[in-house]
C-alpha cells in the first residue's frame, strides 16, 4: 500500500491554544513555524500574522486579515505580538496596551501555523522577481515580491504544484487582501473575493489578470494597487493539495441540518469556508478550540469579534472531511456555493487513494 509523503500533520500545521499571562514566554507547538495567524478567543481584536519571510518575527511585523492596514498597522508594541521563533514554537511578548492582542493575563488566543522553508531565496521563474520559502512536501509557500504594475505578470510560487488558494496583500501601502481560488477564477471568468471583507466573489480583471495562468511554477497578477502596484511590496501565501494532509475546494449547501458531506480523504484539524455567491463572512474551525463534535467554536478570518458558538454554523469533523450540521447561510445556506480549505489533524490517505494510516 502507498501512504502519502507526509508521516506526521504537525510537522507541517497545528493548530494552538494557549491563556495570556501578561509576561514574555514560549508557547510549544511542536515544531518551528514560518506562518504564525493568531487572534484572540475571548474579546475582540485584530488577527495578526506574523512570517519568516516579512520578519524577522517581531513588533511591527504583524498583518491583520480583518482590516486593509499595511504592516505594522496593527500596534504590536503596544498590544503584544511575535517576538520570534524557537524550534519547538513561538515566543510571545506582553503588550503595553489594554488589548492585548497575544498575551493578557485572563484571556484566551488561538493560532494557526504552518511550516514553509525558513527566510526563503531567491526565484526567478516569473516575470518578477521574488523571495520565495516553499515546502514542497506539505504544499505551502510564502512568496514576497515587489510590484511592477504590468498586467498579467507572473511570479514564482516554488510548490512544484499549482496552488489552489492563494492570499495575497500589500504589505506597505493601505489595501484590501485578495484570494484565489480555481472555484471562482478562470481566464473566462476573472473574479476575486477578499479575506477581509464579506461579499461575494466580484468581477475583476485587475486582481488576478486577464490570463489566470496559474500553473506549478507560477502564478499571475494583474495590475490591482493590492496585488501589483509599481514600486508596492507584496506578500503572498499559497497552498496547493496534498493528498491526505490539504484539500482546497468547493461545495454546495442545502440548508438541513443533516447537511452536505465533504470529502477531503483526512480528518481536518483546520477548516476555513467562505460562502462564494452571497453575503457571508469567512469561518474558521478547528480541532482545539472545540475538540468534540458537533464543533461550535468559530472565529471569523475577516471580523476582529470574539470567538463564538453560533448555532447555525455546526460541523463535524470526521475522519475523512467534515460534514455541515448548521443551517447558517454562511456554511450551508441551500443551493449556495463555498469553498474551503482544510488541514490534517493526521494523515489516511495513501498516495494511490486508499485509505490507509501514517507510517
């Protein structure tokens, strides 16, 4: 029997929860991250991303997925943030503010962390020029680039794959985050929806391109002030399948609780749903913060709002995908379109597609 390349999840992704204590301390994850996503359960903040590639790993290196602000907007000196990474995890610093956005004493935070390759090298598989850490292995890479203002340039993304959903800001000047998503992007149909807003997917040559040639060396970008203004630095996270760890894709609901099944061939630690053709706000679940089904804990990726369990937005997260229990137009309003990606809690499923456990 094949078994996928990946022997464990968490070497490459874990979700994390952990209490503040008001003091400078390292939370243990079980590996180095290069992407650290964290936002605050118990209040209202700002989420913050923190990566080797923008760092080092420090104040005034954070990006919020909630709002347009350029790096550094979220005041970390004063609210807290990522000082650095250990091999084991991340090291997080007390604020001088009243919200705090990693670590006050009495509140809870969750993060999200993926491994890529470190501070990255040099690509230049586009037409411009880039940093890129890649992990072939687990599919994700982190790429920095600055913008030419050229329509339909490509850039180097280095997964030796074609990503499935990509995420992309402007990290020194004001500006919306866009995403990319084969579900909703084509050459015939260039769309774009953006991470920190609710919308439905839009029509929007500039974003992405008129070509939308994503293929396993490159991706493009059109001329859009948020993905490739002249003289504007970019950052851009991209995630490709890999099969028994990540699954990008799409589903459509049906408004019963007894909803739709979707497969993803692991069982997910990580869930993030958008819905493509309404309103909605972008979900986020995951194995940590709720660890039983039916999985209630949610945390929205474009509002600042404290964690909560909306009755209408339930899944479960079962051994092979997860499974819709909510009747909430944002996960499964019947006849609406979504799309999603997950991340293993551990991989079964073998190269060959046989169910199978990690070696």
């Amino acid at each position: 029997m094949a078994y996928t390349t990946i022997n464990k999840s968490t070497d490459y992704f874990t979700p994390h929860i952990w209490s503040g204590t008001n003091s400078n301390h390292t939370e243990s994850i079980g590996m180095q991250p290069d992407l650290v996503w964290v936002k605050g359960r118990s209040v209202a903040t700002d989420h913050t991303l923190f990566d080797a590639v923008r760092g080092p790993f420090g104040n005034g290196n954070s990006l919020s997925s909630n709002t347009t602000a350029a790096e550094g907007g979220s005041n970390t000196t004063a609210y807290g943030g990522i000082s650095g990474v250990t091999s084991d995890g991340f090291t997080v610093t007390a604020g001088s503010g009243n919200a705090d956005y990693v670590n006050t004493s009495g509140r809870t935070y969750a993060s999200w962390n993926w491994k890529a390759n470190g501070t990255g090298s040099a690509n230049t598989d586009g037409s411009i020029s880039s940093t890129v850490s890649a992990n072939t292995t687990s599919g994700f890479s982190i790429v920095k680039y600055t913008g030419n203002g050229t329509g339909n340039s490509t850039i180097g993304h280095g997964l030796g794959a074609t990503p499935k959903f990509i995420i992309v800001k402007c990290i020194s000047a004001t500006q919306s985050w866009g995403t990319y998503s084969p579900s909703f992007v084509s050459a015939s149909e260039p769309r774009v929806m953006y991470l920190n807003q609710t919308g439905s997917y839009a029509n929007d040559t500039n974003v992405w391109g008129t070509s939308a040639a994503f293929n396993n060396n490159t991706f493009t970008v059109g001329d859009w002030a948020g993905s490739n203004a002249s003289g504007q630095t970019f950052i851009a996270y991209c995630f490709a399948d890999v099969r028994g760890f990540s699954k990008m894709g799409s589903y459509t609901g049906n408004g019963n609780a007894d909803g739709s099944f979707i497969y993803t061939g692991f069982s997910p630690a990580f869930v993030m749903i958008k819905q493509t053709t309404g309103t909605g706000k972008w979900v986020i679940k995951d194995n940590k913060r709720t660890g039983i089904n039916v999985n209630q804990s949610t945390i929205y990726a474009s509002e600042s709002e404290a964690e909560g369990t909306p009755g209408y937005e339930l899944i479960d997260l079962l051994s092979t995908g997860f499974k819709q229990r909510g009747t909430g137009s944002y996960v499964n309003g019947s006849g609406q379109s979504y799309i999603y990606m997950a991340f293993a809690e551990a991989p079964l499923v073998g190269t060959n597609g046989v169910t199978a456990k990690a070696r």
